[in-house]
C-alpha cells in the first residue's frame, strides 16, 4: 500500500505534463489580402523608387494561447538582403536600394514563433517599375554613306534605341534637333531616317552632314515626381559623290607676258582644270581652240602654254587664246567640258628705274626757302621737279609719295604712267612752323607698282623756313597772387611776372604794362616782369588789404596776352589798443560791474584782439578785471560799504586804477590809463527816488528822461481831472464853488535848468551838478553794461520817451584822458570795431553833454572833471 500511494502522484503528474504538451498550438500569420500592409507580407508588391529607411510592412499573426510571438526575417543562400523586421512589433523596414531592371521578384522567408513553435513562410515581394532609365542608343556610332544622286524622300539609315523601363517609361519617340536647318526628317516612332522631302544632296557642296537624334521616353513617376528622359547621338552622314558636275578652271582670269628677251619654246603660263566631281575626279585633257594664231601652243595633260615664236616675230602686242578643258573617263569616253579665255600680253623688258630731273637735267635733291604757315592748298611753285620711266607698259608704271613727317604736304600725282610734272602741296599749314623746325626735309619715293623689280629712286627735298610773327607773347600764368606786409617800404618788389613769345628777333621782344582800378600804387618794369610799389606808396591793411589789376605782356606788332595779379597786404601790428571815450571815471554800484573798452584798428588777429589787465590799484587786491571783456568787479568778498571802510581809511571810496590794454601782437603794443572808480550802495540813501538817483548821476540824461515822464503824467491827470469837472458842471448847471486845487509846480525853463538832484558830503564829486538839454529824452547807460538796477518807484514811473535823431557832430572837440603812457587821444574810428560799444550817435551826444558841464562849471566856478 506505501508503494501504490507513493506512484500514484507521480503518474498524475506525468499524465498532467502529457496532456499539457499536448494542448500547445503554433503561432500564425494574419492573411490580409494582397492590399494590406499587415500580416504575413503575401502579395507585396513595391516600387523600385522606394526610399532606403522605408517601413514597408508590418508582419502580423498571433498565437492560439495567447502566448507573445516574434517574428523574423530569412533569404536563401546568395540571396541579397533588402529587408529587416523588428523581432517584437514585426515592423519591416528596406535596407538596400530596389532596381526592378535588375531583380523584379524577391523571395524572403517570414517567420513567426512564440518561443516554442515557429512557423515559416516563403513569400514573393514584386518589384514595381519607375521612370529611373534613361533611352540608351544602340549599334553606335552611327556612319552612313549615302550617293548624292539619292532621291528625296529616300530611308537611308534606321536608328534604335531602349528603354529597360516598362509602360510608358518605356517607349521612347525619335525627333531631331534643328530640323529646319537640316536636309533629314525621321520617323518619331521607327527611327527611320529620310532625307527630306524635295531636297537633294549635293557632294560638291557638302560632303558630310552631321544630324543629332533625341531619344525621349514617355515619361513616369519617379519619387512623387513625373520624370521624362531623353538621350541624344549624332549621325554622321557622308556624301558620296557622283559623276555629275563638268569641270571647272582654276585661278581665272589667266594672264600672261611675253617679254622681250623671251626665247622661242618658254612657257608662258599654266592653265588647270580639276573635275566638278571631287569623289572620284576624271583626268583633263586641253587644247586651244583660236586665238594662236600658230604663235602658242599648249600641253594636252599639264595645260601648259608656251611660246613657238621669237617676241620680235610676234605681230600682235596681245593675244587672246581660248583654252578648252574636256574630262576623259576611264573608259576614254570625252564627257563634259569647260572654255577659258587666257590673255597674253607681249611686253618691253624692264631694265630703267624711274629717274628725277629738275631744270638742268637728272638731280636728287632739291631746295626751297618759304615763310612758315603758307595756306593750306598752296603749290610749292619754287620745287620744279620732273618725274620719268623710259619702260614701256606696265614696267613704266610707278608710284610716287613722300617719305618725312606725314600730313604736312602732299605729292600729286600719286601714280605714273611714263613721266609727269611733280607737284607739292601744302596740306597742314600749322605744322608748318618755324618755332618748331626750321629745317623740313623729305625723300620723294618714286618705286614701281607691277613689276617683279620694283624698281625705285628718291630725290631729296629740303625747305628751309622763315620767321614770322606768328605767336602772341603768354604768360607762365594766368594769374599770379602775391602778399606783401603793410610795413613794406615804397619801391619793393612784390612779384615776377613771366611771358614768353618764341618768335625771333624783334617780334620775340616783350614789353610789360600793367593797368586797372587796383594799379595805382604799383609800377611793373617793362622789360623784367618785376612788378614794384610805388616809391611813395604807402600800403595800410587797415585801409585795403587786397588789389587786383591786370599785367599785359606785348611784343613789338602788338600781339598781346593778359594776366590778372591778386594781392594781399599782410597785416603788421602797427596799432596800439586805443580806450573808448571818457573812462577816467566810473561810478560802481557794489555788485554790479563797470567796463572799459579799447579798440584796436589792426586788420586781422591777432593784432587787433586786446587783453586787460590791472597794472596798478591803489589799495591793491580790490578789484578783479575780465581780460576779454574788460569788465571790473570788485572781489567777492566785498560785499558792502562797511567791508570797503575797514580796508582803507578812504571815506570818500573814490579809487585809482591803472588799467592796461595790451594786443596780442608780435610785437605787442598796450596802452594804460587812469581810471576814478566811485563806489556806491543802493541802500545809502532812504527812499527809491535817492536809490534810482544814485544809480543814474552818471547818466542824467536818463534821470532826466523820467522827471520828463512824471511831469507829462501829472500834466496829463490834470487835464483829465479838469476836464471832469467842466463836463460835470455844464451838465448840471450850476455854479461850483471853486475848489482848492493842488498849486502848479513852477515849469522848467524853456532851454537849460540846473538842478541839484543830489548833494554828497564830498564836493570834489563830479556828479553833483547837471546841465541837461530838454530835448534829450534818454541816454545809453555809459558803462555799456547795462546792469543798473532802478528801485521801483510807487506809482511805477512811466517809461522814458524815445532818443531823438541826433547827427553825430563831425566838428565836437576832442578831449583828452591822462594815462600812465601819455595822453590817450579818442579817435574817430573809420571802420566798424569788432567789440560792441556806443554807436556814433551816442559818442557825439556825450561829447557835447561833456562840453556843456565843463562850461557850466567854469561859469560857476567849480572843478573840471
């Protein structure tokens, strides 16, 4: 019982196992039909234009069991590989490139297996066609001999060519190209090839023709692409030739010449005949048919004519023989033939070269004196020249020309025939020149045209020129520019001016002049060109600093050029700065500048730009002065009266500054002067009437301009209420009592008042007193600075009336300002300076105000400023 029970499990298992083994199926293939691209790759069919890296198919199946499958991939021995599969997805994919020309079937073993069972099948992919062949020719190259007498329309040559595609890629059409300019059609489907309809081949014309053939296929797909090829040959046709053609002669018209020392039996010349028909040519055989008269004869074979007679037997000085050519074919038949007309001249022998002759017989040379530039046609009448060949015929036929400097004369006649009388003609009168050459000389060439010999001789020719006036005097230039320093003493040279005039003796004599506005201070020395200032001239760059004028250069006929001359005088610094009109004395509000102005009359810069400086203040380091501008301003510490007080015990702040002004010049020239600063506060005086009276006592004719523009106001209120006033008591009727009104201010005098607008505590102060003009509404600020500030004054006071147009006064005296130099003396300046400053209007306004105080302080008895 312990052993039944210990097999019986066993047995179980193995019963198990069995029946296991048992149930297992193999895999297969789904079998989708031939337009499927999946399952077991049966009836695949691909184009032969498939891309390499293609997934082509994908191998499908299953297994009964469920089990996973691969798949794979197999080719029988020497079998190319062109597919590999994914073991896994059965993916297909082409690995070598598709040529269905080569190989249109592949056999390839698909397999499927799910580990334990693998089942095979051998499938067959076609190969599909694409339009990837190009025509090809066959049999080249293509020769073709075709006789010319060939008829038209004739099929003498049948290309081929193929196509290893199929369908349409695969038939292929013929056509040629430039087929009008050919004598060939063909047949676009056979090849055959014809010659064309009424056209005939010609040997003696074209020997060969050369026609190219396109082969084209019918076209296709090719990669997505419609394709179509074509392939081209050339057909070489060679032309045979025919007996058709008569012969022709060679190198006609003949001539020939019978000499004099000609002996009986030479030969004169050779006619030659060749066979129209060049292929396969029959032998010439000639003969004279008339015109020898017994006097010539020719060779049969060679064509040969010679003479049989002495020359001086022949009777005739020309003789016209016709010549016959015969072709002769092999079989000794006369076929074709042809005439010549053969012209043989009987000729003296050339034995004399042209010869010169002049009065006296032979000469070879000759000579002529003339002036240069005769006109242009004229004949050389003083050359008599005679021209002479004693040959006869064409052996006494010459040419003649000159042999020198061409274009100059020209020789007629050109050709002779014997003799002639030679003439020389001017031709190109300019080259004729005598400046240039004054010996022309030429060799007169006389040489035969048609003889062997050319025989030749020459005869010189010499022309010796004269002189005339013939140039104008010119100059080196057109214009000349010069530059001389305005120091420059009377009497110096300034430029060289140069003409030349090539004509000799007096007419190459050159005399200069000069002339125009701008001549005046300069001289020229006729015979040198120099030209010079005048001994008194004095030149001022100030004054003008550029002339012009005109050098004339004229030879002894009158014959004359011209030169324009520019001139610049150079600027010297030859001016000292000079100080604008009264700066002895400024009045300085502390905070505002003043400024001094020098003017210097130099013409250019450097020399007329000026610098300031402060050469000596009295006390020092108070004041600074701009070097440009010449503005003065105090240090900018001082700020008020009290700082002033502590640096010096000067109570009266009047103080005395040596001022320079110095060009920039080489040499550099200055001038000082002495200059009374006053200085003074807004707020020393209470009150904006003594403020703005303060900051114009150095201008009263401004003060005096506002009192005028306060009086008129108050006028014009007056008026105004007065006017109120009637207009109320007309309309009311009544009598007003009379109202107290403000009691008239007394009005000024009709000419001059004098007011003291102002008393200082120091009466040396030139500002105390004025004597104004009524007529005068205003006056420029005299420092030119224009930064006085005027307290404004409740009500605000009217604006000041415009200047009146005052003329400048031509005869105000001058006056002088004391310097540390010597006395600086104003002067009119007479060209704009570059600095603003006063206009002239203005400088004779103060001048005349400046001349009034002096006479109203003198009727008073009070110090001159």
């Amino acid at each position: 019982m312990k052993h039944v029970r210990h097999f019986t499990p066993s047995l179980f298992l193995s019963l198990v196992h069995v029946c296991l083994v048992q149930a297992n199926y193999a895999p297969y293939f789904f079998d989708n039909g031939a337009r499927s691209t999946n399952g077991n790759m049966a009836l695949l069919s691909l184009s032969e234009d498939t891309p390499v890296g293609t997934q082509v198919y994908t191998l499908n199946g299953t297994d009964p069991e469920g089990d996973p499958v691969t798949y794979d991939l197999t080719y029988e021995a020497g079998s190319r590989r062109y597919f590999s599969v994914d073991k896994n997805l059965g993916n297909v994919t082409l690995i070598e490139e598709l040529d269905r020309e080569k190989e249109d079937e592949i056999e390839v073993i698909v397999s499927i297996s799910d580990g334990l069972s693998t089942v095979s099948e051998k499938v067959r992919i076609l190969v599909m066609d694409a339009n990837d062949e190009s025509p090809e020719f066959i049999n080249t190259p293509y020769i073709v001999e075709v006789p010319e007498n060939t008829p038209s329309s004739s099929s003498i040559f049948k290309i081929e060519a193929i196509d290893k595609d199929t369908g349409s890629g695969g038939s292929i059409t013929y056509f040629l190209q430039n087929i009008h300019a050919n004598k060939f059609t063909i047949d676009r489907h056979s090849g055959v090839l014809r010659i064309k309809t009424g056209v005939t081949l010609d040997y003696e014309k074209s020997r060969t023709h050369f026609v190219v053939v396109v082969a084209k296929d019918g076209g296709g797909k090719l990669r997505g692409d419609n394709k179509v090829f074509s392939a081209t040959t050339t057909v070489t046709i060679n032309v045979e030739d025919v007996q058709d053609t008569p012969p022709m002669f060679i190198g006609t018209p003949y001539y020939g010449y019978v000499y004099e020392d000609t002996l009986a039996g030479s030969e004169v010349l050779t006619v030659v005949a060749l066979d129209g028909d060049r292929g396969k040519p029959n032998s010439i055989h000639y003969c004279i048919v008339n015109g020898s008269e017994g006097s010539f004869e020719i060779s049969n074979t060679t064509g040969a004519i010679s003479v049989i007679k002495s020359p001086n037997q022949l009777k005739k000085e020309v003789y016209e023989l016709k010549v016959k050519a015969s072709e002769i074919s092999q079989e000794g038949d006369t076929s074709d033939h042809i005439f010549a007309m053969v012209t043989i001249r009987v000729v003296d022998l050339n034995n004399h070269p042209p010869t010169f002759y002049g009065e006296n017989g032979p000469q070879n040379r000759f000579e002529l004196t003339m002036y240069e530039h005769p006109p242009e046609g004229e004949i050389l009448r003083g050359l008599k020249i005679t021209v002479n060949d004693s040959d006869q015929g064409a052996n006494a036929k010459f040419n003649l020309r000159l042999v020198g400097p061409g274009g100059i004369f020209r020789v007629v006649p050109q050709t002779v025939l014997n003799e002639a009388q030679v003439t020389i003609i001017v031709e190109n009168s300019a080259a004729i020149d005598y400046e240039s050459s004054k010996v022309l000389t030429f060799k007169l060439l006389a040489i035969e045209v048609n003889t062997p010999e050319k025989f030749s001789s020459t005869a010189d020719i010499v022309i010796r020129l004269l002189d005339t006036n013939d140039n104008v005097p010119k100059f080196s230039s057109d214009y000349y520019i010069a530059r001389i320093p305005e120091n420059s003493p009377g009497g110096s040279n300034v430029v060289a001016v140069t003409a030349t005039d090539p004509d000799s003796g007096l007419w190459g004599e050159i005399k200069y002049s000069i002339y125009g506005t701008g001549a005046d201070l300069f001289l020229i020395h006729p015979s040198t060109g120099i030209i010079y200032t005048q001994p008194w001239a004095v030149l001022d760059a100030e004054v003008n600093s550029k002339y012009n004028f005109y050098v004339k250069a004229e030879d002894t006929d009158g014959k004359y050029s011209l030169a324009e001359v520019f001139i610049t005088v150079l600027d010297v610094n030859d001016h000292s700065p000079e100080f604008n009109e009264n700066i002895q004395e400024k009045t300085m509000i502390i905070g505002s500048p003043v400024k001094i102005e020098a003017i210097d009359q130099d013409a250019e810069e450097p020399n007329n730009i000026v610098d300031y400086s402060i050469m000596q203040a009295d006390p020092a380091n108070v004041f600074d002065i701009d070097q440009s501008t010449g503005e003065i301003k105090l240090k900018s510490y001082i700020r008020s009266l009290d700082i002033i007080h502590n640096i010096t015990k000067n109570k009266d702040c009047i103080w005395s500054l040596v001022v320079q002004a110095k060009d920039r010049g080489s040499p550099s020239f200055s001038t000082t002067a002495v200059l009374k600063i006053d200085i003074t506060e807004e707020t020393l005086h209470k009150g904006p009437m003594a403020a703005f009276l303060m900051q114009t006592k150095d201008n009263p004719m401004k003060a005096l301009g506002v009192l005028a523009g306060v009086m008129g106001i108050m006028v014009l209120i007056t008026i105004m209420i007065s006017t109120a006033m009637f207009w109320r008591n007309k309309r009311s009727n009544k009598v007003m009592p009379v109202r107290r009104i403000i009691k008239k201010r007394q009005m000024p005098p009709s000419r001059t008042v004098r007011m003291e607008w102002l008393k200082f505590k120091r009466p040396s102060n030139a500002a105390e007193k004025f004597v104004v003009e009524e007529e005068v509404k205003s006056l420029h600020n005299e420092n030119s600075n224009n930064n006085i500030q005027v307290v404004p004054v409740p009500p605000a006071s009217p604006l000041p009336p415009p200047p009146p147009a005052l003329a400048p006064r031509s005869d105000a005296p001058g006056w002088r300002v004391p310097t540390v130099s010597g006395s600086l003396t104003p002067k009119h300046v007479i060209k704009p300076p570059k600095k603003k400053g006063h206009g002239s209007t203005h400088n004779a306004l103060v001048s005349e105000l400046k001349m009034r105080f002096e006479k109203r302080n003198a009727a008073f008895g009070e110090p001159h400023i």
